[in-house]
C-alpha cells in the first residue's frame, strides 16, 4: 500500500498560483484540481488539462433544436393542419421554410441553452441536495487553493516549490492509503 497525504496550497493572488502550478509540473508533481474565485485564464493549460469538448455538445444540442423545429412546423403547418396564410402553398414544407427562419432560429437557442445548462449541472455535481466539493469556502471570496495528493518525498519538495513562491499556508488534511498499480 502506497501512503498519500492530502495537502490544501493557499494563495492570495493568482500570479504566485500559476508559478507555483508551472513549477509543480516541471518537477513531475501531478495537481489534483485547483480552486478559484474567477476564472484564471490560462490555469487549465497550465495545470495540463485538455480541452473540454462542450463546444461540440452545444452544437449537437443546436442541431436537435432545429431538428425538433423543422419536424414541429411540418407536421403542425403542412401535415396536420395546412392552411392558406398569404398565398402561401401550404403542399410543401420547403416552399414556406423563409417564413419559418425565426421560429427555427428561437428552438435552436432554445433547446441549445437549456441542455447546455443542465450538461454543466451534471457535469459539475452541482445538484440539489448534494454537497459542494470546495473543501475551503475562502476559495469563493479571495483566496486561491491547489489541492495535491502526494507521497511523503513529493509533498516535501512541493512544499518548497510553493514557499519560493509566496504560498499563504499548507495544510495537511490527512492521509490516505492507495493499492500500487502493477
């Protein structure tokens, strides 16, 4: 068994936050995650996070919209219900598509906002009745944490890295122990 401590870095700007992180994964210290007040632009490359793939949901979530547009106005205004409105033929959709550019403009925005949405609830545990993973509630108002688990020999050198940087405080919350992967 592999013995790990938990260790909370506190900082009180993000400058000495992105030279600590920097530091850390030249000297192979792996982050566990970080938490901030605002986002820190360039933190998540840093850290060496890849990059989300959101932008494709929100698109996939786009097109269901105008799917599910496109599907309501045939069957409401050609197949169900067709109705002559200003000399318009009501026998093909795709003669009347112009009218309906606004409506299916609104249901893309519309179902694209919403799932996004409910994807980032989801995707971040941010739910009624369960807890929120911050473990340090200064992190929402002025303070900025990294949070690393490491053994004995990692967390004595990455506490040296964050003292040359201006870390605030470090405190250990205990240790775990963890099965080696062979």
């Amino acid at each position: 068994m592999l013995k790990k401590n938990k260790i909370h870095l506190i900082f009180g700007d993000e400058e000495p936050l992105m030279r600590t992180v920097k530091q850390l994964r030249q000297a192979g210290i792996r982050i566990k995650d970080a938490f901030t007040p605002f986002p820190v632009h360039g933190l998540d490359a840093a850290m060496g996070i890849p990059r989300t793939r959101i932008a494709i949901a929100s698109f996939l979530y786009g097109i269901t919209g105008t799917s599910l547009a496109t599907l309501m106005m045939w069957y409401m205004m050609i197949h169900d219900w067709p109705n002559d409105i200003g000399g318009k033929p009501n026998w093909a959709y795709y003669y009347n598509m112009p009218a309906f550019i606004p409506i299916t403009f609104e249901v893309t925005v519309f179902c694209a906002a919403h799932l996004m949405v409910l994807t980032y609830l989801l995707s971040s545990w941010l739910l009624p009745g369960v807890p929120p993973k911050n473990p340090d509630p200064r992190t929402t108002d002025d303070k900025f944490m990294l949070y690393l688990e490491l053994t004995d020999e990692q967390a004595k050198q990455a506490e040296e890295i964050a003292r040359k940087n201006g870390v605030e405080e470090i405190n250990y919350k205990g240790e775990f122990y963890v099965e080696p992967k062979y």
